[in-house]
C-alpha cells in the first residue's frame, strides 16, 4: 500500500520554489529525506502535513485521503519537527493529558515504555529540559497513538549518540514489526546508513535522486588523483572535484570510463551528498 502518494506539489515564494515534487512511500519502509539547508526540506514536509497552503499538486495519505483530510486521519500520523514549543510552565504529565484527548487510539502502555526507555520525568516542565529531552518528549508523544506513518523532521539532530542508536532501533522495530512507515529529514547520514531502505534527496526544490539506499551506494564510486595526474579534464569527468591533502578526489558513476591514474574507492551517503551539492560549473573549483 502507498502510504502516502505525492504528485507534482508546487509551492513558490519570492526567492525560492518546491518544483513539481513527486513520490510516495511504501508500507513498513524508511525512508531519509536528504539535502542541504535551504533545499526544501522543511517546506515540502510543511506542505505535506497541511501547515502551508500550496500552488498546486496532489498529496495523498494511505490511498484515500487528501491533504484537507489532515484533521480527520491525524491518529494515524506522527509529527515531530524541532520547531514545535509546549506550555513552558506546565509539567509534562499536564500537557500529556491534554494531548492523549485528541487520539482515539492512544496507548499508555506504550507512553510509560517510551516515558521510562528515555529517561523522561514526567513532573519536570519543558523549560527544565534541554534542547535533547524536548525532542525525545515530542517522539514520545509521536508514537504513543499508534501512527502508521510517522514524518520528522530532523529528529535525532539534538540527541546524544546513545539515545540516537536507541531511537534508530525503535524505528527499526516500528517498520519491522508493525509495518510502520517513517519518513525523516536528517543531515545525520549515518543514521540513515543505520536504518534506511530509501533514499530521497532534494536540491534547489527539486527531486534529484529517489533510490533504494543500496542503488545509491552502488551508483558512484569515489575518485582519489594525485597532484601530479591532476588534469583540467578530470573537471568534466568527476562530480563536485574538490582539492584535499591528496591531491583531489570527486565521484563517479559506476558506469563512466576509469582512467589508469584514478585511484578507485567505494563511496558513502554523505561523499555522495557533498560532491552532488559542489556546483561543477562553478570556477573556484576548477584548478
């Protein structure tokens, strides 16, 4: 089942536009959403959940729902971004019992697991907690209804890396077991090293690349050229060149011809993400 279906989303601002986004998202998969600041990130996830009005496009959630249907199919979503605030000033059980009112399906039982796995003080207030704990909390309250879909955004960006392994698990669990989809923006690539079947990424409000983790990996490989090899022609074969302490490294599609001085190696996510973000038109990084 597509648990949420995306066709051709438009939403432009004065310097900036999401440009006919399309995807969807299969059941009890996990799915990172990448790009760098600005790309659109954010903006798309606004637009999915309704937060933002859009120009034009179609979102739709587990086949029968559109957008303005946000309302009526929230127990089945969890949301988290990190731009979420609570009562400062009331303690978190109080702001709990307010919360569980709005979903039918809530399960303390899972609340307490949550409450108790991450360390939570149920009388201690939001203001108390730091940037971390407030994040967890929102987790928390995220999967205490029983969602079937869960979108955040950026939520391991103010963990510790103990609790990031823990919550990865958690989502590992989620998808495995209760065929829970998640899709989560993170510029933490290993995370989604960690626990991702696919990958999305975005660059300028645009759809670049929307692979399975494992094509991306074995799409590119890196490129290492030493100083004395270097020619101005490795610029038009490599993607995103770039000078280190080597001589100069970018990559290249598993496909394209290899030269006899490139040194070959396997590549990761976040190489793949840096070298595609390099403009390679731009001057500066033609030697």
């Amino acid at each position: 089942m597509k648990v949420l279906n995306i066709e051709n989303l438009n939403k432009k601002y004065e310097k900036f536009e999401l440009k006919n986004i399309s995807f969807s998202l299969d059941e009890g998969k996990i799915i990172g959403f990448i790009g760098r600041n600005g790309a659109g990130k954010t903006t798309t996830i606004k637009s999915i959940m309704n937060f933002i009005k859009i120009d034009n496009g179609n979102v739709t959630f587990f086949e029968k729902y559109n957008r303005d249907n946000i309302n009526k199919i929230k127990k089945y979503i969890g949301f988290v971004s990190g731009g979420i605030d609570y009562y400062s000033l009331e303690p978190i059980k109080v702001i709990t019992s307010v919360t569980k009112r709005f979903y039918s399906n809530w399960d303390d039982k899972s609340y307490m697991y949550y409450i108790k796995k991450f360390g939570i003080d149920e009388n201690k207030k939001p203001s108390e907690l730091s940037e971390g704990m407030k994040v967890k909390y929102s987790l928390i309250l995220a999967l205490s209804h029983n969602a079937k879909l869960l979108i955040l955004d950026e939520p391991t960006s103010g963990l510790d890396p103990v609790s990031r392994e823990e919550l990865l698990d958690i989502f590992l669990d989620l998808a495995e077991k209760e065929k829970v989809t998640i899709f989560f923006s993170t510029h933490i690539t290993s995370d989604l090293e960690r626990c991702a079947d696919n990958i999305i990424y975005i660059k300028n409000g645009n759809i670049i690349l929307n692979k399975t983790y494992d094509d991306l990996i074995n799409e590119f490989k890196c490129i290492r050229i030493k100083k004395d090899y270097y020619t101005k022609e490795d610029n038009k074969n490599l993607i995103g060149i770039k000078r280190t302490k080597y001589g100069y490294e970018g990559i290249i599609r598993c496909s394209d011809d290899v030269k006899d001085y490139y040194e070959v190696m396997n590549t990761d996510l976040e190489s793949i993400m840096i070298h595609l973000e390099r403009d390679e038109n731009d001057e500066k990084y033609i030697i």
